[in-house]
C-alpha cells in the first residue's frame, strides 16, 4: 500500500511459513491466530502491559499501535505470516499514535521474545485446526477492544465509514454498526479508533 517499513535494531520483525491443510479455517484467519499468539506473548513477558486487539491483527496499547501482521500468499497456497513488533523503538514520524515496549518502560530482548512468540504461535495454529475459526474467534473477541467503540473504516475505494466495533461475523468479518444502526460485515480496509 506505499507505506515505508523502518527496521531499527532491538524490535522484532519475523516470519513463518504456514502451509494449510485440507480441512484447516479460511487461510485469511491465520491473522486472528497471529494476533491471539502475540497478544499472549507479550502480556506473558510484560504481565502489566494493558493491550487490546484491533480489527484484524494489530496489538494496540491506549490509541497507540506497538505491532502490526501481515499475511500474504506464497508458492502453492503457502501463507507468510509476517509479524513486526516494536520492542525497543517506534517511529516518530507516522500520522497516527504508535509505541514500543521501551517507551512503556519494559525491556524485552529479541531472542527471549521470539522464543515466546514461536511457542504461542504453535499453540494456537493447532487450537486454530483443532477446534476451528469459531473458537479462534471467540478467543480473539476476549482479547478486542470493547463491542460500541468508536471505529471508522477506510475502504479501498477510498470511502471512509463511520460506525462503531459490533463484533465479528461467523467467517472473521468486522461488523460495523453504522449510525442508522444497520451492520455491514467489513472484509478488507484501514480500521482506526476514532
């Protein structure tokens, strides 16, 4: 999307390589996997770190964004899950909030984090083809930021909706209540808190 990607020394920045199974929830779901591992990774590191989740794989602490995931396809229906986390920095020059773990007064070494987060991602792959994308889900949602918080959606058409966070649908989906109360299921878009 044109965003500029800095990688200082000290924060963490990792992939893996998921390949589905016959069977396995909707390969885009991976994202609500990655998130559930990392949320526990780091509230197993840093036991007083107040973070929330945010639609549908970034790790939020206040309005501030400490980490974000990325999925994308490879080879034969192979999944890179990229996942970047600010340990030790944060950029300064971003229009929206962000922060690190260092800004929040913890020291988190790489290797002690990514050992974490491997163990926590395994886990949590196997919740995801065990007991499916509802489970995932309903795991997700504990970890979210509260059902009528403010959210405005970014389109890839560019249309900006204004709505509040409504939960998730059966597949992952956002749903969004808009103003006149009707709920649109979200797929794909830039999600802000307002």
């Amino acid at each position: 999307m044109g965003r500029a990607w800095a990688s200082p020394s000290g924060n963490f920045y990792g992939s893996t390589l998921v390949r589905p199974l016959a069977g396995d929830p909707p390969p885009a779901s991976l994202a609500f996997v990655a998130a559930i591992a990392l949320h526990d990774t780091l509230l197993r590191l840093v036991p007083s770190l107040s973070a929330t989740l945010k639609w549908p794989n970034d790790v939020m602490v206040g309005d501030a964004k400490l980490s974000g995931i990325l999925l994308e396809r490879s080879g034969e229906g192979a999944v890179v899950v990229g996942i970047g986390v600010n340990l030790a920095f944060h950029p300064l020059d971003v229009p929206r909030p962000v922060t690190s773990l260092a800004a929040l007064g913890a020291d988190v070494p790489v290797p002690v984090f990514q050992q974490e987060l491997a163990d926590r991602f395994a886990a949590w792959l196997a919740m995801w083809r065990a007991d499916g994308l509802g489970a995932i889900c309903t795991e997700w949602l504990a970890r979210a930021h509260p059902i009528g918080t403010p959210l405005s959606v970014t389109q890839a058409d560019g249309q900006v909706l204004p709505g509040a966070f409504d939960g998730l649908a059966a597949d992952g989906a956002l749903q969004l209540r808009l103003a006149d109360g009707q709920v649109r299921a979200i797929h794909a878009g830039d999600v802000f808190l307002v």
